[in-house]
C-alpha cells in the first residue's frame, strides 16, 4: 500500500473516530434532571417575585439537547404575595383575562410540558381562572406558531408558583 493512502486512510479513520467521540460525549449528558435552588432560572424567578418567599417543591429539564430544543421547569410555594399586589403590578395578567398571545402560550406550554414523572404541572384550563395570575417571560412565534415561551405562573390562593420554558 502507498504511503500516501495509508496517510489518507488514516486520516479518514481519526476523523471517524473523532466524530464519533463528540456524539458519544453530546449523548452522555442528554437526559432528563432537575433544577436546583441555585440555578439561574430558579434564582431570576426569586428576584421577580421579591420580597415574596418561595421554597422549591419539584422541578423538571431535559438536558444535552442536540436540536436546541428547551424544557425547564419548576413548582414552588410562595408566601408573602396577594392577588392585589399581582393585579397592581401591571405586568401580571389574571388567568381569565389573558391576551389572545399568553392565552396560546398557556396551550402550548401546558399541554407539552414533562412526563409522566411531573404530575405538578397545573391543566391549561385551571390556570385560565381567576386564581392564576401570569407573567409572560417571552414569547416567540413564527406567523402564529408558537415555538417557545416563558412563563411565570402565580397563583396567591394556592401560594404556589410554576414556572416554565418550553421551545420546541
């Protein structure tokens, strides 16, 4: 065999095996977590919500996605806030009063969000109550598609908070 195919042929196989390593090392950290107390999105709710409390309950992420997709998730309870103070906030909506874009965003997050494991997750339709106030993150769409949102989900009543992130 000629020096210059067995350069070329070892070169094809290091590139494979390369390859190979760097699908090995993505798939390894894919799977399904939780968030913890000190994690970014958990820490920019509580700044939110300041000087309300709130004690991290449950909590759900897919994590090492290939795609780019997002699912990131958490329930916590919260003391120290009233429906008053969301209403006088201006940036919470009351879940029977929603714009038409948080109302599909509701849809999209609840009804795609978790598995079998996140039984926390509150139905679309108890969170389009009068108990429920919402907070929209962000929202994006393409045309009227949405693809991801971000919503900080309260309910006073309750004293429990849901927050989540879907994008697909």
């Amino acid at each position: 065999m000629k020096a210059s195919t067995k350069r070329t042929l070892l070169s094809f196989l290091a590139i494979v095996a390369g390859l190979y390593g760097l699908l090995a090392i993505q798939f390894a950290g894919v799977g399904e977590g939780i968030l913890e107390e000190n994690h970014p999105e958990v820490q920019q709710v509580r700044d939110l919500m300041s000087p309300a409390q709130f004690t991290l309950l449950d909590s759900y992420a897919v994590t090492g996605n290939m795609s780019g997709d997002i699912e990131r998730g958490f329930r916590a309870s919260i003391t120290g806030i009233t429906s008053a103070e969301l209403e006088s906030n201006g940036a919470f909506q009351r879940g029977d009063s929603l714009a038409a874009s948080v109302e599909n965003a509701v849809d999209f997050v609840l009804e795609n969000f978790g598995n079998e494991e996140s039984n926390w997750v509150p139905g679309p339709e108890s969170v389009k109550t009068s108990d429920f106030y919402l907070y929209p993150m962000s929202i994006d769409a393409q045309n009227q598609y949405i693809d991801s949102a971000r919503l900080v989900i309260v309910s006073p009543v309750n004293q429990s908070l849901y927050y989540f992130w879907l994008k697909f």
